[in-house]
C-alpha cells in the first residue's frame, strides 16, 4: 500500500501554555516526535531486517506488512524542533508553512487533497501519537469492508506508565461540556459485534470521537474531499487543534471506536503522563466487580 501520513508540528514556549508544544522544557516534544516517526518506519517501513548470525547476513523481514510510506511534517515559521530530533532526514519531508499554528491540521488536510489520487491510506497524526500495532492498517481495512466505508474506525489513544496506580489509561472519556459539540456529529450506526480471526470484537459510536489522528483510505477520503464544507476552516469542536483531527470527519462518517471492553482493538499511545496521572487521585477508579453490580 502507499500511504501518506501528515503531521502538524509546532514548538515555542509560552508562559501559562496549557499545551505541550508551548512547555518550557522542549526535551519532551523532542522524544515524543521522534517516537511519532521512527515508529511508523519500524512498523509499517522497507527497513525491517532478520539477522542469521550463522550466515552473517541480515534480510528483509515482514514483508506481507512493508507499506510505501510518505510522512509530511508541516511547520510554521521557525517554530519547530526538526533541528534537534536525532532522526535520518529521509525518515521525513519537511513542509513549512506560514500558517498559523493553531491551524496547521487544517492545512495537512488541504495538501493531502492535492494528492488525491496518489494513495490507498491518507492520514494525520498529531506529533505525540505512537502506533505499536503492526495489523493497525489492516484492522482498518477489515473494519470498512466489514461494515461500510461510511463507518469510519479511530483508535483509541491511550497512556501507561510504571509509576501509577492505573498502569494504563484510555484518556478519550466523556468531558464535561462535550454535549455542545454533538451537534455536529451523527449517532446514525448501531453497535456493531463482528468476528475477527474466531473472536468476537465489539465497536460503538463513542459520545467523544476525539482521537487526535484520522486514517482514511481512498474512496473515505475521495468522499470527504466532495463535501461542501471540506475546505472550511471550521474549529466549532472544542478548539481548532481538536476541530482539525475531528471536526471534519465528524460531519462525514459514522464513527466508531472499539468498545470498552476491547478498547485495544485499535489503540494509539499518547506520548507522557499528563491524563493518567489523574486516574487514582482527581478521578477515582472503579473496580471491576463494582461494575458487575450495577
């Protein structure tokens, strides 16, 4: 498959940023890019070796999963680290922008439209999203010829850590106001319960769609492309860094994320620790068997 994966990138600090990429301390936003890229090569990439140490030779490994990758980091102005990540340059393709930062999602989806026709699989991952799953993309494509290509599957992000009482976190939960925004989304698909290799695997329409990342193949995102409000630059969902991975495809699809109860179906890491440090202390954890009873 060829597939093009876009990512927005900005970084400069400002004092009281509530966001990451504005955080005084730039180490993080380093690694969590680092990790953003050089995951997808060592998954899905050409550069996948097994080494025969009796033959003192290394050949192509995961051949079956080997996938024509193009990754697009877009940037603003001088605003970015590219300089300091420790990644080969070809690993990536630098485009700059004069857009303004908020907004760069938006201009990831404009140039993909320009490539419409180049591509199985058209994607934009925010800079600290991690894909450890070699089946992701074929989940993907599982899920739309099972159902629809009008169903549009997204992962669920989530966080771990060592040092928490919750070693991992799905972070994608409801939220207070995220009612003011439902208006923009359709609740049109049932629950869905489909078998996957002799496994029963169920998938819903989440009250949060949010996911920070879309995949679409081809004729998911041709269709996109062909709605009147595809080229607007509409950031009615939350804010417009929510509104460019979400807004969009919210009007379009029938979303769904797997269920709960195999919420790691389709999963993606969010770099750091800044929801699952809640869980155990501002957000209690519910145990399993309180659950049961009610």
């Amino acid at each position: 498959m060829k597939i093009l994966i876009t990512i927005p990138h900005y970084y400069r600090y400002q004092k009281d940023a509530i966001y990451g990429s504005m955080k005084k301390d730039p180490a993080p936003r380093i690694e969590a890019l680092t990790q953003c890229i050089s995951s997808l090569h060592q998954l899905f990439g050409s550069s996948q070796y097994y080494i025969d140490y009796f033959n003192k030779e290394a050949f192509p490994a995961n051949l079956s999963y080997q996938h024509q990758l193009d990754i697009m980091v877009f940037t603003t102005d001088s605003c970015h680290l590219l300089d300091e990540i420790s990644l080969p340059k070809n690993d990536y393709i630098h485009i700059p922008t004069k857009t303004q930062p908020m907004l760069l999602g938006f201009e990831c989806a404009q140039f993909m439209k320009q490539h419409n026709n180049d591509y199985d699989f058209f994607c934009f991952m925010e800079d600290d999203l991690i894909i450890s799953d070699p089946h992701f993309f074929q989940k993907l494509q599982w899920f739309a010829k099972s159902t629809s290509n009008h169903n549009l599957l997204q992962p669920n992000r989530f966080e771990v850590s060592p040092n928490h009482v919750a070693k991992k976190c799905y972070i994608d939960g409801l939220i207070a106001n995220i009612f003011n925004y439902l208006s923009f989304y359709s609740f049109e698909g049932p629950d869905i319960t489909a078998n996957f290799y002799g496994t029963d695997v169920q998938f819903s329409q989440p009250l949060n769609p949010h996911s920070g990342c879309y995949f679409l193949n081809a004729e998911q995102f041709e269709y996109w492309t062909k709605q009147p409000y595809f080229s607007e630059i509409d950031t009615g969902f939350i804010g417009p860094l929510e509104s460019a991975a979400s807004l969009g495809i919210m009007k379009t699809f029938n979303i769904y994320k797997p269920s709960p109860q195999n919420a790691n179906f389709l999963e993606i890491k969010h770099y750091g620790n800044a929801y699952i440090q809640l869980a155990g202390e501002r957000i209690e954890l519910v145990s399993a068997s309180s659950q049961e009873t009610t």
